[in-house]
C-alpha cells in the first residue's frame, strides 16, 4: 500500500512500505488526509464473448482468410496491467499525483502499465490537474497522425476516429524520432458493457518473441521508411497537415522539416508529403533493454485502405493515404509480412472496458495500446510526457 499523509501547512510524507520521503508544499488550512491505494496483482473482467477479433469488421487485416488473430481479445492477466485502487473518494488529484508518481517510478518499467482506479480525477481539467502535479515534462502533438483535439492544459482526446474503427495495437509516435517515453489515459465516458471499446495492452517483448527471426533481421538491416501525405484541410477524408501541425501557416511546418531533417514537398494542390527512415529497434531510456518499437503495421497503407473513409476509393495507390510504410530502401513490404507482423501482435493483447475515472499509465518503449471498435458512447483522454 502507498500512502501520502498530508498535514497543512507543513509537508507531505509519502511512504513507500517502511521508507518515508518528505515534499515540502505551500497551502492553506490545517488538516490532516491520508491518501492511500490498495493493489491487486489481477482485474477480473467477465469473458470477453463480445470482443471479437478474427473475421471483426474494421480491424486491418481481420478479413484476410491467413489471419491468425484470436477469436477474441485476451483478458489481462496477472500483473498485466496491475491494479491500484484508491482507499478514499477525498482529496485532490494534486495530492494524489503526488502518490501515483511514487508507484509509477518504482513499477512502471517492471510492469509496462499500471491501472490507477478511483481517483477523485473528474473531467478533463481534474486529470490535467493530475498529469501536472506528477511533475513529467508534458508534450504537444505537434507532427502527430492520430485524428486528436485539444481538450486542457497537457490533455488531448485520445482518437476522434470513426467509433467502428479498431485501432492497432502501437508505441505512441514510434514512427518519429521525438516520442513520449510515458503514455497517459484518463476516462471520461466509460463504454457500455458488451458494446465494445476495450482498451488493449501489447508489450513488445511478447510481440517479439512470436516473430519470424528473419523478418526481424531485415527490418533490423534496412529500417523503415515512413511516408506521409496529408492533404490541406479542404480536401482532407482523414487528416490536413494544417491539423497535424497545428497552424495554417506553411513556414511553420518548413520549420518542423527542416529541423527533423525530413524530405519534404508541397504539391500542387496544396497537399504536403514528406518521408523519412528510423530503426525498428529502441532501446529503452531506463533499462538499456533493446525493443521492437515501430509504426510498421499501424502506418501501412491498408492500414486506411481497409478503413471506411476510404471504402469507396479502392485503386487509390498507397502513396496517396496519409501514411504509409515501406523498408528502408523504399521498396514495399510483402503483405505476407504486414499479416505475419499483425498476426504476433494480435496475439500477445490483452484487453478490458475501463471505467470512469480510470487513469491506465504505459511505459510508452515497453507496452502497444489499442482500441477495438464500438457501439454507444465511449470518451478517452490523453496525455504524454517526455520522462
């Protein structure tokens, strides 16, 4: 159990099983809140008959006949993601930042993902609270592919994409070389039972372990290229790069290029495309462990091809989506290969519905997370920081 004992004026003590640390914090009043967090190793979740995966409509490569995706989406399992539920309905969520940031500094990388559940967080401006006062360095999403709005200080929602779409499991932003090494999300509108919407865990040692050697040897040896193409926003069906940057004004976007050190050009309708090559493997910033940490699957053209914005457009060269992956060298990567890497994927997730108030934490290097389509109402925010 974690506990922070507050006493205003004076300090915060945080214990953390019998060692204490003291932080100094200036307010008003005098009281005295003991905040705490109880752990279970597992979460029950009943069985998932209606997260269907094999032959589901919307989930890239579903359909394909050598699909070897489970029937259903795996339930968590023990510590993965494990639970920490809080004592008390009182407090604020900067105090129980406070508390989080404890767990998450000592587990986060054992574990890859961490449930926090029933914190007194309400709304995007409580978690914005929250993400704040752990002290992180919040990023933007500037150069970002998710279809995403900005909702507080630090907070986005987590994908306004179709709510019939399942989202692959992936490293958030592991297509570019800036990427946030801690991937926040917070539920505002928990989905209906039965209705879809869970949210899936991948860790990436499990990916690897089901792969082909020598897919991995050549995607270790060439890379992979990322192709972007992104309309301007009066001719965009997924994402402008007016969106995507966050400005309508192209030298700001020449800026961000050249400071990436991005191929880049403007077309003659206003669309702009750009292209660079980066490692499949990461080594992640805090236990030096090599990773398989790539967009190769997520950011493949049938990624969209088999999306419905684009179910009417089926000769529209790859090229032409907002994103697409290729090797290295430029040339294209075998379908065999995308299904083969899809297949591993599907087959290392687990997944459950959060719950309102659920605050999931990954170690963005070590842990993919997904969503499976879904009916009904359902509302995710997010967060990053870079440490």
């Amino acid at each position: 159990m974690y506990t922070v004992v507050r006493v205003l004026p004076r300090s915060v003590e945080i214990f953390h099983g019998c060692a204490a640390r003291q932080y100094s914090q200036a307010a008003a009043g005098a009281f005295a809140q003991r905040l705490s967090f109880t752990y279970r190793e597992k979460l029950d979740v009943p069985p998932q008959t209606n997260a269907k995966l094999a032959g589901r409509e919307w989930v890239p490569g579903g359909l394909n006949p050598n699909n070897k995706y489970p029937e259903y989406l795996a339930s968590p399992r023990t510590n993965f993601p494990p639970v920490y539920e809080a004592d008390s309905a009182e407090g604020a969520p900067a105090d129980w930042a406070k508390v989080a940031r404890e767990i998450m500094e000592d587990k986060l990388a054992e574990y890859g993902v961490i449930l926090f559940r029933g914190m007194p967080v309400h709304g995007g401006e409580g978690f914005s609270q929250f993400l704040l006062n752990l002290g992180y360095k919040t990023m933007g999403y500037e150069g970002g592919l998710a279809v995403r709005q900005k909702v507080a200080t630090g907070v986005l929602t987590a994908s306004d994409d179709l709510a019939e779409v399942t989202i692959q499991p992936h490293n958030e932003m592991a297509y570019s070389e800036i990427f946030p090494h801690k991937l926040f999300f917070y539920c505002d509108i928990a989905p209906e039972p039965g209705c879809g919407g869970e949210s899936g865990l991948t860790h990436v040692r499990d990916i690897r372990a089901r792969l082909d050697p020598k897919v991995m040897e050549k995607f270790k040896k060439l890379g992979v290229k990322y192709h972007c193409y992104l309309p301007s926003k009066e001719n965009s069906l997924y994402k402008s790069w007016q969106e995507t940057f966050f400005t309508d004004d192209k030298s700001d976007v020449e800026k961000f290029m050249k400071k990436a050190d991005y191929e880049y050009q403007w077309q003659e309708d206003g669309a702009l495309s750009y292209a660079h090559v980066i490692p499949v493997f990461h080594k992640h910033p805090k236990t030096g462990e090599e990773v398989w940490f790539t967009h190769v699957t997520r950011h493949h053209g049938t990624n969209l091809s088999e999306h419905p914005k684009y179910a009417n457009d089926p000769d529209r060269p790859f090229l032409r989506y907002p994103y697409h992956t290729m090797y290295g060298d430029g040339t294209e990567i075998e379908p065999e290969v995308i299904q083969h890497i899809r297949d591993a994927i599907w087959q290392s997730t687990v997944g459950f519905q959060m719950q309102k108030t659920d605050v999931l934490v990954f170690d963005n290097v070590y842990v993919q997370h997904s969503r499976l389509g879904f009916k009904g109402q359902r509302k995710l925010l997010a967060a990053m920081t870079s440490d």
